[in-house]
C-alpha cells in the first residue's frame, strides 16, 4: 500500500515503516559521529523506549556507549491492511541495526505495569545481560491498572484548584484560540499520579534489586518536564505535575535503597519536544511552536537525540563532574529554555501570538515536521508515493 500520513486531532493513526527505519539510522549515525562516552553503562534497560527520550537514550546508550539495550513498550503490530505504531517499527529497525552492528539489542512488547512483564524481562536480563548498569524509565500512557488491586486508572490533563483560560493552537489548521479549562477532581489528580507517577519505576527497581539484577554502581533516571511559568497552570501546577512531583518521592527513596551498591537514582528535568505526549497538552503545542523559533534564533535549539546526548556526556557518564542538580536532587537540562531572554522573547511573543501571524511568530512549520517524524515521515530519501508492506 501507498500510507500517507492520517492525522486525527493530535494522533496520527498511520505509521510508515521505511520511514521509522530511514530516521532510526540517521539519529544512529549522529550518535556515532559524537564519539565514543567514556565509562558509559554495557547493560542498559528502557522502559519506554519506543519513541522520543525514551528511543534517543536507548540510541545514546547503545551506540555511543556501546551498550547492550533492552528495550520495553507497549505497541500495536501490524497487519496485511493497517500500520503498526511507529514504535513497532522503531524497535525492528533498531535491532536491525543493532544487530549487524554484532551489538546485543532486543525489543520487547508488553505492558510495562503488570507484574508479568516484569518477571519476564527480569528472565531476559539475568539470561542475556546478567545484570543492568542502567534502567531509564520514560514511559507515558494515558492508563494503568494496579496490579495489587486490579483497578484501572486513567491519567487526565488538567489544572488544579481553578478555571485555566488559556491560548491553544489547532496544529492541523494553524488557528490560534482561547479556551477555558475545567479544574480536575480529587479522584482525577489520584488516579493522574497513579499512572504517571513514581510508583511503577519504583516497582521496577525494587523487583529487578530483589532479583540481584543490578550491576554495582547501578544508575536509574525517569524523565521529567517543568517548564516556565506559561506552562505551569496546565502542567506542573496541574494533574501532571501532581504525578511528577511522586517521581521525587520516589527518587529520594531509590536513592537510599541504592546505597550499598553505590548506585543512584534522579529526576533529569528535559527540555521541550514534540511527542505525542506533549501534543496532547492544550497550551503546550503553542508554547513549544514558540520556543523553537526563538531558542533556533538563539542557537540554542536541541531535538532528542542533541539533549540525551548532552545528559548522558554530561551528567551521567564520560568523566563528568557536573553536579547540577536542583533542590530537590533532580538533573537540570532545561537551563537553555528558561534562560532569561529565551522567556522574555518567548513572552513577548505569546502575548501578541494569533492566527494572522502564527507562521511568523512561531515555528509551527517546524512542529507539524516533527510531529510528522514521529510517525516516520518527513524522512529524507524516502520515497513516500511508492508502495510499500506494512
């Protein structure tokens, strides 16, 4: 078949195989092209890595450190007359790559908070890896069911406490307009924090840990957005910020169960991307359209590839000493956005952003592109009009 892209509000339902593959090998490439990390992770599991951070760490590890990687998500396959996911195709082309690299790669498909998944990939690692020197949890899903008590939880998007009257973007059609968000419930923030937050990467680390899985010096990360404060009514100060903040709950205690390993466990708070969670969020299409034009003016722009690369270079591995932590112990990484011109343009812009000027003001062509790279498309050399199996 010939598949184009099928956007449906902020999903696209179709993904293109060769596409995924021509994009996988490209962040490959650059990845290479860094150098190799010194005193990287050899071992390196992801739960989520299927796409953005999550698929640029597995990348990073794996061909700039030279690790072995196993990945963990949760995909559609495909069939004679419909795609996968994007991240199906992503996990084949990786190991694909891998593998002729002669380096251990293997993608598994799986619900990542049932505690069968984790039996299972504890097997894979004790048989195939012997231990992990590295777990990056990364993982977003609108649902979760505890798998203590059988209960399905369902994470929403909203603020807390208050009304948000907020500006949003129409990513499809370029139209700038207000809308009034409603306030989420006691019971919504609950269940937001019981998908989103810390408590299935403590639940990984703790089983993997009693199952002497993790290497000395072992090291964990989870994945965290902040922002600024055109963000924050709809996200930190919201139902996701609610279930961030867990992850600090969560790192804390990871942190004193890793001890006698001389391990760690942080928060790296990132930059903004294109994902198709952050997509999803109403304001933040418009936020990030925004922040693009101005931090490339800058010099400053980073995609996910650039940022993990940057953390893992700089934070985590290669000799660092930096030691930039916040507060509360999280990675810093999103220094460049909330540099103080950055906001102050970004500012600037947001107040007198509409549809007569969007193009102008912001970088939407640049969003739709990578929002449409998530799917395997905008690839270059791909031939897009010619047919091929999904």
């Amino acid at each position: 078949m010939i598949i184009k892209p099928r956007i449906r509000g902020f999903i696209c339902t179709t993904a293109h195989p060769t596409g995924c593959a021509a994009l996988i090998e490209e962040q490959i490439r650059w990845a290479q092209a860094q150098g190799p990390i010194s005193g990287g992770p050899q071992s390196v599991l992801v739960i989520g890595g299927s796409g953005g951070y999550g698929l640029a760490s597995r990348i990073v590890a794996g061909f700039g450190a030279g690790a072995r990687t196993l990945s963990l998500s949760f995909e559609k396959e495909p069939a004679p007359d419909r795609t996968a996911t994007a991240g199906w195709y992503n996990g084949v082309a990786f190991d694909r790559v891998a593998a002729a690299h002669g380096s251990y790669a293997r993608s598994v498909n799986a619900d990542a908070f049932a505690d069968a998944t984790k039996a299972q990939i504890g097997d894979i690692v004790r048989s195939d890896l012997g231990g992990v020197d590295l777990l990056v949890y990364s993982l977003a899903a609108p649902v979760r069911t505890d798998p203590n008590t059988g209960v399905l939880y369902r994470a929403v998007i909203k603020p807390i406490g208050h009304v948000l009257h907020t500006k949003t973007l129409n990513v499809e059609k370029g139209l700038v307009d207000e809308a009034d968000l409603a306030p989420a419930t006691l019971e919504e923030i609950q269940s937001t924090v019981k998908v989103m937050g810390g408590e299935d990467w403590e639940r990984w680390v703790v089983h993997l840990h009693q199952q002497r899985l993790l290497n000395p010096g072992f090291k964990t990360v989870a994945y965290t957005y902040i922002g600024s404060g055109l963000t924050w009514p709809i996200y930190w100060e919201g139902t996701l910020g609610k279930a961030k903040e867990d992850l600090d709950r969560v790192a804390a205690a990871l942190r004193t169960l890793l001890e006698p390993l001389g391990g760690d466990a942080r928060v790296a708070v990132l930059k903004a991307v294109v994902t198709q969670a952050s997509s999803a969020i109403p304001a933040v299409p418009l936020y990030i359209s925004i922040l693009f034009k101005v931090m490339k003016q800058m010099n400053l722009h980073e995609d996910c590839i650039r940022h993990i690369d940057r953390l893992f270079r700089g934070h985590l591995y290669n000799g660092s000493t930096v030691q930039s932590f916040d507060d509360v112990g999280r990675w810093r990484l999103d220094g460049w956005e909330l540099r103080e011109d950055v906001q102050t343009e970004l500012q600037q812009r947001w107040a007198r952003v509409n549809t007569a000027n969007v193009m102008e003001v912001s970088d939407l062509a640049g969003f739709r592109r990578d929002f449409l790279r998530i799917f395997g498309f905008e690839a270059d050399g791909v031939d897009y009009d010619a047919e091929v199996s999904p």
